[in-house]
C-alpha cells in the first residue's frame, strides 16, 4: 500500500511538472525572441530617398532611390542581439560597419537583409534600390578635391563635397562646413574649363593633363556640372 501511494506521489508531480508554465509565458508556451534589424542607416546622406521615410524593426519592404550619378550606396547595419547573424543577399556582414550593398546602375536593384538567431529563426527586409532620373539642369557645388584620373577615354574627379550655407536674408556671401571626407565621381566634359589659383586671381589651365599637376587636396573649388559630368572647375571663396 505504501509503495501505491509512493508511485501515484511520483505520477502527480511529473503531470504537475509538465502543466507548469514557461517562465515568461502566461499560456505556458516558450516564444524565443524575434530577430530584428534594430538600425539602418546609410552614406547616401545629400541625395538618398526612402519609403517609408523612416526604417522601422517591424516594417520589412521599403524602396530606396539615390541621385543618377550615385554608384555605391552603403548600409550600417545592426541587429537586436550581437549574437544575430546579419546578411545581405546571403553574404554575411558585420553589425555596425558600413557595407556596399549594391553596385548601382541605371536599373533597379533588390537587396534582401536577413537577420538570423542562432536558433535558426530569421527575418528578412527587402529594399528596392534605383536612381532617379538625372534632370537637364546646370548645378553648383563646392569641395575638395580627392584626386583627378583618366578612366574609360575620360577624365574623373573625386570630390569631397562641403555643405555651404548662405548668409540670411539673400546675397552671395557664404560659409562651408565638412563633416567627413566623402568620395563623389563625376566625369568631365572634353572642353571642361579650369582655373586654379584664387577667385581675385584665377589662372586657366589648358586641359585636365596640366591640372592634374596643380590640383591641390587642401584648395576648396567650385564644380559646375550640366545633368552629370562638370564642365567647369573654379576656385571657391567664402565671401564673394
């Protein structure tokens, strides 16, 4: 009789072990945690798009446009947990350091970013990337330059280009400011003009060979462009 009531004790507490909830679970069902993209930001600050505007954990398709003449977009990524593995189109890539998601051209891309939990849960975000049309329009802008090449019969610029901001109330009087060295390519137009030196004292160079000898990466310039390719380079000044 003893040895009954031992048993039926025994059969008791292993049904009452199997009803007892999961800790962290009002219906006794163990839920791990679903893995996130917490943050995404990119390099295409000037010219990048999206929609949605803003990146959201729970919203998984967004479309995504860059400027005509942008040709490497990046994304800083990072997961919910450091433990999570994140991939873009199936290659692995590191939380929070910038990545090359795609080598743009004028068709549109997709990217898939999945993040997954060691478990093997994952979830995945869609971004359609695609440049905008370029607009037939004359532009200005102002920066240093990188470096002058010659690449496929033309001749390219790497800029750093600066924000410059106009004193209020109209004029042309201006002051720059540059966060981080930046990398802007832009082909130049075989008759590109080019004045080096100073805005009260420019000198014309004959083509972008000599140039190249004179192009100084400490001298602010101001760059004309016609839709995507400069057609002339002239020294910048704050106040003129």
């Amino acid at each position: 009789m003893k040895k009954a009531f031992v048993l039926l004790l025994v059969c008791m507490m292993t049904v009452a072990a199997v009803l007892v909830p999961c800790a962290g679970s009002a219906s006794g069902e163990y839920y791990e945690e679903e893995p996130l993209l917490i943050s995404m930001t990119h390099n295409c600050k000037n010219t990048g798009r999206m929609l949605p505007e803003f990146f959201d954990p729970y919203t998984t398709s967004y479309i995504f446009t860059v400027a005509s003449w942008v040709s490497n977009p990046k994304f800083t990524l990072t997961a919910s947990d450091p433990s999570y593995t994140i991939t873009v189109d199936g290659q692995y890539v590191q939380q929070g350091v910038e990545y090359q998601v795609a080598k743009m051209d004028n068709n549109p891309k997709q990217v898939v970013i999945r993040v997954t939990a060691p478990s093997g849960a994952y979830k995945e975000y869609t971004f359609f990337l695609q440049r905008r049309p370029s607009e037939r329009r004359t532009r200005v802008s102002a920066g240093y330059i990188n470096s002058v090449y010659y690449q496929d019969n033309k001749w390219w610029i790497d800029a750093d280009l600066v924000s410059v901001t106009y004193q209020n109330g109209g004029g042309n009087i201006s002051t720059f400011s540059n966060k981080a060295q930046e990398h802007y390519k832009y082909a130049c137009t075989a008759d590109c003009f080019i004045y080096y030196g100073s805005m009260s004292n420019p000198v014309r160079m004959t083509n972008m060979d000599d140039f190249n000898n004179y192009a100084d990466k400490t001298t602010l310039y101001r760059f004309v462009y016609i839709e995507d390719e400069i057609v002339g380079i002239l020294p910048y000044e704050p106040d003129y």
